[in-house]
C-alpha cells in the first residue's frame, strides 16, 4: 500500500519518465511577481500591547445618551458594562483618545437577507455583519502583530487554557457583558452557538463552520462564564482562530432559541426566516446595532449602548454614534470613497485602480488611498466531486470526470495567458501571474515549491488528446465521447465587474483551446447558493483568508470534511470521493492543525503548496493588491491595515476606535441622539423623551 502511494506520488509530481509528454511544456516555477510596496508599514507590536480587561474607576458616555438614564429609559452605564471591560491602550491608538459623534457612512454591494446569521442569512457584507456580530476571538488586527506572538486576540473569550494532555480547551468568558438589549451574555449563548448550530445537521451557519472546523470539539458548559471543549487530538490550536469572526460569533440564544425547532420552533424553515430584514434592533454584541432598514437604499445603525469595550480614559465605545450602508453596487463604493460622498472602500477591483489613484493623487482629495500586499487573487476551481455532490446531470457527470483528471486540469491551465488575464483588469506592475495556492509574498509561501504550468497552446491542445478529447467534427470545439461539443457551465459571481472580466477572459482562452465554455453569471444569494449546493462545472472565485494566512480556516485549504471545501463538499450522504493527491492534501492539512513545531509545519505548508499546485486543485487566475480608501476626517486609522489578511479592513482598523475630530464632524447622522428599541420593534431607534 505505501509503496503503491509513493509511485502514485512521484507519478502526479510528474517526476516519473512515461508521465512527461515529448509534446508538452515542462512546468516551472512561477516568474517573480513585479515589485510593488505597500504603502504604510504596521507599527508591530505585542497583542496585550493593543488592550487588556480590567475595571477602570469611572466610565463615560456620550450627553445625549445619559438623558436616556434621566428618562428611566435605561440603566446607569455602570450596571451596563461588564465587571472588566475590554480596555483600549492608549499607546496603541494612533492618534490617542477619541471624541463622540459622527457617522461612517459605508457603501456596499450586497443586501440584508435578515439577520439569522446562524442559520445562514447574509447580512449584505461590506462590514455590516462585522459591526454586528463579535467572536470569541479576534483575528483582524494580527496584521500588526509581532510574529513571535502570533496568536488570536481575546475578545468575548477573554482567556483560554489547555489541559496538560492538550485534549481539553478550557474557555473563559468575558463576565457580565450584555447584548445591545440588556440580556446577560453567558455561555447559555455559546453552548446554543455550538449544540444547536454548527452540530445541528440541518442548521448551516453563514460561513459553513462544521464540526470540522472546530477538531470535532465536544462541548461542555462549566458554569456561566466558562466552557469546555473536549478533542480526540492534543493540542488542535486553529481551533482558536475558528473561534474569530466568521464562525464563532455566538447569536442570542434568548432571542433564537424560541424559534429553533428543538426548543419548540415550528421548523427549520422558519427558523431560518424568523428574523427577516425589516425586523429592528436584532440584539447584538457588536457596537451598533440595526435600527432601520430601506431596500435597495439604506441600512443604518445607531450606537450599542451596552457595548462592553472602553478606552483607557473610561470612555464607552464605540466613538461614532451612527454606521450607515447605502445600498448600491461595489463599483459605486470606490467611486463613492474617493468622491467623499462615501467614507470607506476596500479598493479591489482592479478596472477602478488607474481613476482612483488619479483622484486620491491630488492634495484636495478628500479620501486618503494606500496600497497593501498582494492579498487579493482568484481561482478557477473545477467541480471534484464525483458522487454526486449539486446531482449532476449525465452530461455534468461526465465533465466531472474530466475535472478529475489531471490531464484535463493541465490543459486548463496551459490554456491561461495570466499575464494578459491581469492586464485585461489593469495596466501596470498591479497584478501577477499566478499558479494557485499560497500566494507569494505571505509566510507560508515558497517559491521551489510552487509548479507553474505556463501558457502554451500546444500544450494545453496536448493534454486536451490526453484526456480523450478530440474536435472530432472540425468545429473548432473538442466533443465529448461519440457526442456534440464538450460545454462546461462557469459560475461566477456578476456583483463584481472583476469576477466576470476575469470569467470572460477564461470563456475567450479556453474557446482558443478549443473548450467551450457557458457562463453561469449570478448575483448575491443565487450565486451563494450555486456554490455551496454544487451547481457548477467550474467556479471562479475570489480565495480566501486561508491562503494568505494559512492559520485562519486552516481546515479549509482542503476537503478534511464533507463542507470545508468550495469546489468538493460531500454528497447528499455526507461522502467525500477523495483523489489520492487531495487525500495528501487532507492529510497535511490535519498535520498542519495538530502540529506545534514551527519547522514541522513550515515544511508541512512546502508540501501542501507542492500538491496543490503540481495537481492544479486550484487552478490560479491572478494576484494582485489591493487598497484601502478612507475619507481623511477619520482618526486612529492604523498604519499599513492591509484590505484583506486575517480578515476584511473593515474588522482590522478597529471601528470601534475609530473617531471624527469635533471640528471635522460633518452633520450626517440618519437618526441623530437615538439609540435602538426593543427587539422586532418596527418603529426604529427611539429617543430619550
Ligand atoms: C465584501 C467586499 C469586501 C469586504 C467584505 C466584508 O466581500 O467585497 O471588500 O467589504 O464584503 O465582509
């Protein structure tokens, strides 16, 4: 049997004599991507450098928020806050204390679906979810963090534990924090959180977590502010970093739990539709909560006064009083930012780099643009499911088939002209070639181990005959087997120009090849829904944060369950047809979590890196960076916050922190001197008389 693996091995690394073809182009390595700097280097620091839990003498809050306490509407802040807050450093804040007031008003693409988050409901994104819900831990600001202590920050979970075995986390709750309607938080929340949702097979949390992502943990409540969980490997630290956002990010159990058919709730379905998108002041942890809603116009929120964060002079956060989302397109948010109708923008579709920069360049600008690394890249991804995963069609069945074959995937990509795939986006030393997997330029990344197969026609033409397919009607398109032409349906997402620009170019380059290939263009939900219920032959899709960081979603970088994975989940039954090269990658994957030796998982990361490229599980379109905008009245930006990392910018500068100088306020606020009203009620933020 081992040896059988090991001349499978050498056999997909190409290293063996019959597997190279005299007709095809030796893989390389990638070329070096062309130099761009970031702009803004992080001031590095430790975490407990940024905040700490304690109590301070006295706390403040905003005047017109006492007039609340003076109105019997609300209790003294005091009682509001937890025994120890979380306490901001000053000498972490990059421009001190902050003031009260203002508004950031946030431009997005997407819409509110409702807010059961946990059974699966977008919030729109843009950062709405992120403002919204808070985690056990917290991931963002780590782009700032020493290398040396590397590790999640605390955040609901204020401190941990492992057992001397390593098999039981012991898990510590901030004490005496509320949600933005007064209930108390307690572990009732993360035990319904773990119980109800991630194991409940027919509840899927927005982002997919799974038993998988949590090491198969098996949870147990301690007493109101502690919990355990229990695992059959020692030591399975990313399981910290899945307690950040994204996954562990409890909900109200006092307001969910009614509704989960469990506990009394008619059915799944209404479960999930309990809370839809007009339902106001859903309870939250985070610091603002939702208090109105106009479709396709605006989401505003207004200040948590419960919120459980404070800066070192006792002053509640967060400092601005109002987060607003004008519902619009992602194009229109880096037109927005850069106009200064808007505040902030994630700038990373590439088509709008070359007008943004013109603009931000001149001094009157009112938006300040910086470059990070190279952190955003897509993928091409073909459908490796073989038993049935999204119920092929016979046809569909049989380009599944195609996709697991290697041959098949080489032709793929010795049919992408990369470089002019980037250059088609934009112009300039912004995008690079790239093969897939880790991206160059992150820690894990190594060049030797990265196999490129680079644009050749004859070649791609060559492992096309390999594969069995031949244009056997002289149309210019390979047919399938003693049938038509081969047409593999594309997904890709239309909200973004960029998705669809790069799905386009594929279409185009594969039809050169001789592949023809439909576009499947979907927006917002439906293409969500494509996706997770495997309704494509192929997908392009912008990577994720564990290719970057590899430590955060870890159990994503391959199938090590039946729904981490976005181009092979588990059928109907839950089984996985693993190839034996993704079975190597599960396996180093698995290593990687229960490893603790940094040299064991850096090499466990070279061979991962090596698979994955060597066998195209991705196929890799192009890499490039991307920008963050801010309007320039804002404070307490940090230095050097990449757009994408350990997460999106809207989570690594820290809103919370984030202030308006008095004298640069603008007069913006929707809904000036309110704070939100009771759960479900449709009559909005209420005011103090
Ligand atoms: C969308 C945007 C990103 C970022 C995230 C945050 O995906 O494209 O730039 O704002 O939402 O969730």
């Amino acid at each position: 049997m081992k040896i059988q693996r090991v001349a499978l091995a050498a056999l997909l690394l190409g290293v063996s004599a019959v597997a190279v073809r005299a007709d095809v182009m030796a893989p390389t390595t990638p070329p070096d991507a062309p130099k761009f700097d970031a702009q803004g280097t992080p001031v590095f620091v430790n975490r407990s450098d940024i905040y700490e839990y304690k109590a301070l003498p006295a706390y403040n809050e905003p005047e017109w928020v006492k007039a609340f306490e003076t109105a019997g509407k609300l209790p003294p802040l005091a009682e509001r806050l937890p025994k120890e807050p979380l306490v901001y450093k000053t000498a972490n804040e990059p421009d001190g204390t902050g003031v009260y007031g203002d508004v950031m008003r946030h431009v997005i693409g997407g819409r509110p679906e409702g807010w059961n988050f946990w059974a699966g409901q977008s919030y729109g994104w843009g950062g709405i979810d992120i403002g919204l819900v808070e985690c056990l831990t917290r991931t963002g600001p780590l782009f700032e963090v020493n290398s040396s202590d590397l590790q999640p920050m605390p955040n609901l979970a204020k401190a941990w534990e492992w057992s001397e075995d390593g098999k039981t986390l012991t898990v510590h709750l901030i004490e005496g924090a509320k949600w933005s309607d007064g209930a108390p938080f307690t572990t009732a929340d993360t035990e319904f959180y773990y119980n109800d949702v991630v194991m409940d097979k027919d509840v899927t949390p927005l982002m997919g977590a799974s038993e998988a992502t949590y090491a198969n943990g098996v949870y147990k409540n301690v007493d109101d502010y502690t919990f355990t969980l229990t695992f059959d490997t020692a030591f399975p630290e990313s399981v910290l970093y899945n307690f950040a956002y994204g996954n562990f990010c409890p909900g109200p159990s006092h307001i969910l739990k009614p509704q989960h058919p469990k506990y009394g709730g008619k059915d799944y379905q209404s479960f999930h539709d309990a809370f839809p998108s007009d339902y106001m002041n859903f309870p939250v942890m985070g610091g603002w909560v939702v208090v109105e809603h106009r479709p396709d116009d605006v989401v505003v929120l207004r200040r948590n006064p419960y919120y459980w964060k404070v800066d070192e002079a006792g002053n509640q956060l967060p400092y601005l009083d109002e987060m607003q989302y004008r519902l619009s397109t992602w194009g229109d948010r880096d037109v927005q930012a850069v106009a200064g109708t808007g505040d902030f923008s994630n700038l990373e579709q590439a088509e709008n780099y070359v007008e943004s920069l013109k603009k931000a360049a001149d001094p009157a600008s009112p938006a300040k643009l910086a470059f990070g690394p190279r952190t955003i890249g897509y993928s091409l991804f073909p459908n490796l499911s073989g038993n049935g995963w999204g119920e092929p069609t016979a046809d569909q069945q049989a380009i599944r088939d195609l996709n697991r074959n290697l041959d098949f995937r080489k032709a793929i990509s010795y049919g992408l002209d990369r470089q002019r795939l980037g250059d088609s986006l934009v112009k300039g030393p912004f995008t690079a070639i790239y093969p897939g997997g880790l991206y160059d330029g992150t820690s894990y990344y190594d060049k030797a181990s990265t196999v490129y197969y680079p644009f050749d026609t004859a070649s791609a033409k060559a492992e096309l005959e390999a594969a069995g397919l031949k244009d056997s009607d002289g149309n210019g398109f390979v047919n399938v087997a003693g049938g038509g032409d081969l047409n593999v349906t594309l997904l890709t997402q239309s909200d973004y120009a960029t998705d669809k620009n790069l799905a386009e170019g594929v279409v185009a380059m594969m039809g050169d090849i001789g592949v023809k290939v439909t576009l499947n263009a979907l927006t917002g939900k439906d293409f969500d829904n494509a996706r997770d219920s495997g309704k494509f032959d192929w997908i392009i899709i912008r990577n994720g944060t564990e290719l970057i960081t590899v430590v955060q979603n870890t159990a994503n970088l391959a199938p090590t369950g039946p729904t981490t994975s976005n181009h092979h989940k588990g059928n109907g039954k839950g089984e996985l047809d693993l190839l034996p090269y993704e079975q190597d990658l599960v396996d180093t994957v698995n290593k990687f979590i229960a490893s603790r030796d940094p040299a064991e998982r850096s090499d466990l990361m070279k061979h991962y890196q090596n698979v994955y490229t060597t066998n195209l599980d991705g196929i890799g379109l192009t890499a490039y960076p991307g920008a963050l905008i801010i309007n320039k009245r804002f404070s307490n930006i940090p230095a050097g916050a990449p757009i994408f990392m350990y997460n999106w910018a809207e989570d690594n500068i820290i809103r919370e922190r984030v202030f308006v100088a008095k004298d640069k306020q603008i007069s913006a606020e929707l809904h000036p001197n309110t704070l939100p009203g009771a759960p479900g009620d449709k009559g909005g933020p209420i005011s103090a008389n």
